[in-house]
C-alpha cells in the first residue's frame, strides 16, 4: 500500500512538473517585454521601408495607405499576423519599387509594431470652438478663469498654456477631484460628463484663451509601458482592477475593457468612473500622479490587450499540419527536410518566432511556389497556437532569441 501511494504522489509531481508548469512558463514567456519609448518604433518605419506604400496622417511616409485611419490590429500577434498575410502582395510592390524586403530581429519587430498599435493613442488636434463652448457648458466657467474671464473658487488656468500635452489638463482635473467634488455637493452642481474629444477640446481652447506670457513650453514622453506596470500596483490601481487572469469577483479587469483609444479618451474614462466614495470605500488613499506618471501609466493601460494571451497547443498541431508547415519542416524528425527540425530551435517567445517568420517570408514563398502550395494564411490566433505547439515539442531550454526558420 505504500509502494501503490509512492507511485501515486510520484505521478502527480510528474503530472505538475510536466503539464502544470509548462503552462505557466508558456505564459510568462509570451509576454515580450515592451519597448520604453512607443515611438522608437518610428525609426523604423522608415528603416523597414514601410514608408516607401504607407503613411501616417498625410505626415510621415509616401504611400496611399493611410494607417492613421485604419483599424490595423488589437494585439501583437494581430499585428504580425496583418504583416503576414500581406506579404505576397507586398513583395510584388517591394519588387516594383527594387526594394529588398526586410529582415527583423525580435527587439525591430516589437518596436515597429508596438509604435503602429500605439498611433490611435496619439489623438487628434483640439476643436477651440468647441471647447470654448464646453467650458461653458460643463460649468467649468463657474470656479475657474482663464484669459480673465470665469469664477474665482478654483485656481486660474491660464498657466496650461506652458503645458504642451492635454495629459497635463487630464492630471490636473484628476489630482483636484476630491476638492471639486466637496465643491459639487456644496453648490449642487452634478460632476460633468466629459468625452476623450471633451477633454482636447477644452485644453486646446484653455491655450488659445490664456494670458500667460511666458514662451516655455513643458513637454511629455508619450509615456513608458514598463514604468507605468508598477504605478498601477504601486497606485492602488490593481485593487478594482485585475490584470493578467487574476480576478476580484467582477467583470472590472483591464483586458476586458477595451481602451485601445486616444490617450484623453483613458483619461475621460477614469474621471467618468471614478469618484473619492469609490476609491476610499476600498481603502485606498486617492492617488495624486504627476503628468509623467498619468503618462506612463495610460502608456501601460493601453499596451495590456498589445501582449497576446497563451495559445492551444493542441489546436497548434492541427494549424501546423492543415497549412502544410510539415511539408518543409520536421517536428522531432518527423515531416519536411527543406528548413529545420523546429524542435530543435527555440523561440524565446511569440515575438521571435514572428519575426523569423517574416524574415524569411520571401524564401518560403519562393518554395512555395514551385510546389505549387497556396500561401499558408494565418489568424493572430492560428499564429499563437502555432507558438504554443512548437514551444511544447521544443527538445533543449537552451535561449537562441530568433532561431532560423530556413
């Protein structure tokens, strides 16, 4: 009996340590680390050559493509799976312009995707009319002056106009809201409801109305995604709002809210949702942010559904076979001969598997070709779980980064 319990505890450890585990390395390490500046990506754009077909705004690049008003992915494997099935049609313009198509390494493609998710962020210019109209009409006017006109409770913002960012207006009305909302119940005036759109508009109209003389301009960076994950433990953030699986009993966790939105239109929702009764209900001291916190802060909000959750490794295996992947490519000796035994390399993560895929797109699609194989179309999810099955059959724990595909 207690040889029979022996084997019995001995499997279940198997069974952890084997299946358990596996599952929760998988997921940490699908989590590419994201860059600290968004818009390193925009180097490049240009460096990849992407400009050479599309633009950003009419601004940056040459191409008819306007990716400022296309919806172009919800997340890194969305992103990386756009890029892919565009490829056949890529390379014939790449070919028409004598462009060589380009090669990543896992930290370019990250960049360059992280920077083209990043975009919507980045809102549009003000509406001064509207927001002249707004400062009326959300009773702004009735505490608060500006260029000599308004009320006298609240401090004057004519010295907004120094701040470049409408981030800056965001942090102010946030920072004060327990001492508007005493004022609120005081005067009888209902908090107002403000839109991302609200809140450009009336900083664009605070700027244009000032008084302030003074040329200096204070700037923000757009905000660091990795310094802003420890602001939202470190800010109380996390107590009503669970990130990454880990739940409080309510539907309120980050990745179930979509917030791949303008950077005030973040800043609109915490103050529509947010009040000093809720906060301090849960025990938390309302938390005052300085602009580049606000900043890193909405950076790392808005970068949450950018990281892909764990692909089936099941559903990868069928992927791997259905698409012909096992015409050139062997798993464990058991397939194709043309490109490597892809248990044999390992993918650090989804994003260096990605950007050896599309390194080598024009060499698969040559191949492709004289076998007369269609080109193998891929959705984010078929991509994951593509990642998830090769990272099961991996053989060594041994790190290569961006392994070969052929």
């Amino acid at each position: 009996m207690l040889i029979f319990r022996k084997k019995v505890l001995i499997g279940i450890m198997l069974f952890i340590a084997i299946i358990i585990v596996p599952i929760f390395f998988l997921h940490a390490q699908l989590l590419q680390k994201l860059p600290d500046n968004p818009l390193d990506g925009r180097v490049l754009f240009e460096k990849k050559q992407c400009f050479h077909c599309h633009t950003l705004g009419g601004i940056v690049g040459e191409g008819v493509r306007d990716l400022n008003r296309e919806e172009i992915g919800k997340s890194f494997s969305s992103l990386a799976a756009r890029i892919w099935n565009h490829f056949p049609n890529m390379d014939v313009e790449f070919k028409k312009k004598g462009i060589k198509w380009p090669k990543f390494d896992e930290k370019e493609l990250v960049e360059l995707t992280a920077f083209l998710y990043f975009i919507p962020y980045l809102g549009d210019i003000g509406d001064l009319d509207n927001g002249k109209a707004l400062f009326v009409s959300k009773k702004c006017i009735e505490c608060h002056q500006v260029g000599g006109k308004g009320g006298a409770i609240g401090p004057k913002l004519d010295k907004l106009k120094t701040q470049v960012s409408p981030l800056y207006l965001a942090v102010s009305m946030w920072n004060h809201m327990p001492q508007m909302d005493k004022i609120w119940n005081e005067r009888g005036i209902e908090k107002p409801v403000l839109t991302g759109k609200d809140i450009n508009d009336l900083a664009a109209y605070i700027k244009e109305a000032s008084r302030e003389t003074t040329t200096e301009r204070i700037y923000l960076s757009p905000g660091n995604p990795n310094t802003g994950e420890g602001l939202f433990s470190e800010k109380g953030c996390i107590v009503c709002h669970p990130v990454r699986g880990k739940s409080n009993g309510k539907n309120n966790s980050i990745e179930s809210m979509d917030l791949k939105i303008s950077v005030t239109g973040i800043a609109s929702l915490m103050w529509r949702y947010h009040s000093v009764d809720i906060i301090e209900a849960k025990g938390v001291k309302w938390p005052v942010l300085s602009g580049q916190e606000m900043a890193d802060l909405f950076s790392y909000i808005y970068f949450v559904r950018f990281q892909d959750p764990p692909g089936n490794a099941l559903a990868g295996q069928k992927i791997f076979n259905t698409k012909r992947c096992i015409y050139c490519h062997s798993i464990r000796s058991e397939g194709g001969s043309v490109g490597p035994d892809l248990a044999e390399v390992t993918y650090e993560n989804l994003s260096a598997m990605a950007a050896a895929l599309l390194s080598h797109a024009p060499f698969m699609k040559d191949v492709l070709a004289k076998e007369d194989i269609d080109w193998p179309y891929l959705t984010s999810e078929e991509l994951g779980d593509v990642f998830a099955y090769l990272k099961s059959m991996q053989k060594t724990n041994i790190k290569i980064g961006t392994a070969p595909i052929y």
